[in-house]
C-alpha cells in the first residue's frame, strides 16, 4: 500500500493500472517470472482490446486543460511530451515513440492532474515492454523525469529544468545542495561536509542515469533512495551512488580520489554493493555488513549473550547465523552427558541456526529447556 499511496496527494483515488503495476513488480521481486510473463501478456491483450474500443486520439490535444498542485489550470504542454519522449528514446531505433504519445493522449483528460500526466507516459511505454524489451529503458526514462522534478522542486532548483539534458548542465549544483539539505534533516552524516563537493559534483555523469531499465529505477526510487520524513523523494541516481561511494572512501586519505573511483565502478554497473551498504552508507548509522557468523558457547549464560547480540545486530539490517559450540567442526555428540541436568544430550547440536521465533532450546534426555534448535541446511 506505501507504494501506491506514497506519491498521491490528498483526496485522490489509486487508478487500477497502480495496482496491477504493484502485482507484477511483486511477482518478479518474488522470482515467480512465469506468472509475471503470463500477467504481462494478459494485460498486453486486454490494452489491445480496450484500444480498438477506444475512439483515436483527437487531432488537437493542446486543447486538453490539466490541473496544476496549486489549483490552477493550463493547456497541456505538447511540446515537453515530445521533447520528453524524443529524449526517451534516443539511440533506441526499435521503439515507436508516436505510439507512446499516442497511447498517452487516448488515456488523458480535460482536468486531469498534471502529476498524472507524467504518470501515464510511463504507463504507456511499459504496456509496449512485450513487443520489444527496449521500450524498458524508454519506461525508465520517463519515470525519470517524474524523479527528477520530485526531487527539484523539493530542494527549490526546479525552474529551468525540463529534460535530462538541462539536469545535465546543473548535476553538480543539485549534487551540493542535495547534501546539504539531506545532512541539515540528518539523513547523512554531517562528515559529508568535510568533502571536497564541488570536485565530485564535477565527476559525475549524468548520461548513466539514461542506462537504467524501468524495474531497476523503480527498485532503487522504492526501496533504496533516501527521503524526507513526509515520503519526498530528492536523491537522483548517480548521487545515490556517489553518496555510498562517499561511505567507502571516507577514511581513505586521498578520499575524493578513492571515492570518484568507487563511484565509476558502482555508476557502471560493474559492481554493486549489497543491499545494507547500498541503504545505510554515509547515514549516520553506517552499517556497511550483511552476515554475520558467531560462535555460541555450550551453556545457557553463553547462549543467552549470544541471542542478545544477535538482536541488537537485526535492528539495524544484519541478519546472522550461530555456530554452536568453538571450534570449526566440533559437536556435542547425540547421548552426551548433560552435567547440569544429569541426564544426555537428544540431539547431536553443532552448526545450527535459531528457529522462527529466534529463541534457543537445550535438550538433556526427555526434558527440553526453552524453544526448539533447528538444525541448519
């Protein structure tokens, strides 16, 4: 539900396309690809079907009036759409971007709201994914922008900006201000400062935000790019991925270096972080790791350590496993004696994991102390 309710404003209603976006974003996060081709396919046909139902799109469409955030109204604006989708699809010869419009201009309205005008351009281009994977990146593109002038109008940089290309020229300047205002909420840690932030907005390059594909973009602007505490959105790509670049380098010497290097390799997609660098590098709790293996010592006081750590460990992202017992390799044997229970062991207890409910057990004969160990696999 925070997925499609994050970027309405009050009082609007969630479109059923929404939903059925939220779907197949969760079936192919879950690995269920069969299902998901199935459920594209289905909504392919049922796009065609409601296509020939629909009577074309009116010849003059400048004449459609959309409503602005703050109550007014205006003509569309025709020649963004085309500047957008000429920028869209670029060095993409496979793609329709015609089709794209006119696809956009059959789904809008007079009175539509200008956020949801942005919105079905996307919507369009991804309908068109199962005739060619190209029209992905065309999809990305133009969520893109809607990235784009979420994040502008937030930090005030808005005016002047209509296109990747104009983003381009001002990347630097956002970068800086964008630090700024995420150190000032206290999303990062204010040691950003200490960066030389002039030459890393100079290194980045704006043109790699264009080699993303539309499930990817829409995977980092869901889960991965910071926020302000009211859900706004004002981190673009590539300061997504100078910001971890930035925690990698921080306690290099030569760091501006370090982190510039970091950032072409992570930019590039030659690399990738794991996922708890990718959330909390440069936060102010940088928890850089994933997995963590500990040893358990062969007594409830040792045990009970052990899970206490394990839990202050979960809270901030990592997730562990135990080993039971020191020493590579080393089990306490089925039958052995159980010296503060006088009775032996009911099950042989060496590489083990917690159970669900995370809590642990000890079996001596027929008595068991506490939850159930679950052997790992």
């Amino acid at each position: 539900m925070g997925a499609l309710t994050r970027r309405l404003p009050g009082g609007s209603t969630v479109h059923i396309e929404d939903i059925q976006d939220q779907v197949e974003l969760a079936l192919m996060r879950a690995g269920e690809h069969k299902v998901a081709r199935a459920y594209v396919l289905y909504r392919e046909q049922r796009t065609r079907e409601r296509a020939e139902k629909t009577p074309a799109a009116p010849k003059k469409a400048h004449r459609i009036s959309i409503s602005c955030a703050d109550g007014s109204t205006r003509p569309l604006d025709v020649a963004r759409l085309q500047r957008l989708m000429a920028e869209a699809c670029r060095g993409l010869e496979a793609v329709d971007g015609q089709a794209v419009l006119d696809d956009t201009y059959r789904n809008l309205f007079d009175g539509v709201k200008e956020a949801d005008v942005s919105q079905a351009l996307v919507m369009s281009a991804r309908a068109l994914i199962e005739q060619d994977p190209a029209y992905g990146l065309v999809a990305a593109r133009l969520l893109l922008d809607i990235l784009r002038r979420e994040a502008l109008e937030f930090l005030g940089m808005a005016m002047g900006v209509e296109t990747q290309a104009d983003l381009a020229e001002r990347y630097g300047d956002y970068f800086t201000a964008y630090i700024k205002r995420a150190t000032d909420l206290e999303l990062l840690d204010r040691r950003l400062a200490q960066y030389d932030l002039e030459c890393l907005g100079t290194a980045l390059e704006p043109e790699r935000d264009l080699a993303f594909t539309y499930l990817g973009l829409q995977t980092l602007y869901d889960r991965y790019f910071i926020h302000s505490t009211h859900g706004v959105h004002f981190e673009l790509p590539q300061a997504f991925f100078m910001r971890v670049a930035m925690g990698l380098a921080m306690n290099e010497l030569d760091r501006e270096e370090r982190a510039i290097e970091f950032y072409r390799l992570l930019s590039s997609f030659d690399f990738m972080s794991s996922t708890p660098t990718l959330f909390n590098s440069d936060t102010p709790r940088p928890q850089l790791s994933s997995c963590y293996l500990t040893t358990v010592p062969d007594d409830l006081d040792g045990v009970y350590k052990c899970h206490q750590g394990q839990r202050l460990v979960i809270q901030v992202r990592g997730r562990t496993r135990q080993r039971l017992d020191p020493g590579a390799g080393h089990r306490r044997p089925h039958q052995r004696h159980q010296r503060q229970e006088s009775g032996r062991g009911a099950l042989p207890q060496g590489r083990q994991r917690y159970g669900g409910s995370g809590k642990p057990m000890l079996c001596a004969g027929h008595h068991c102390l506490y939850h159930r160990w679950t052997p790992s696999h």
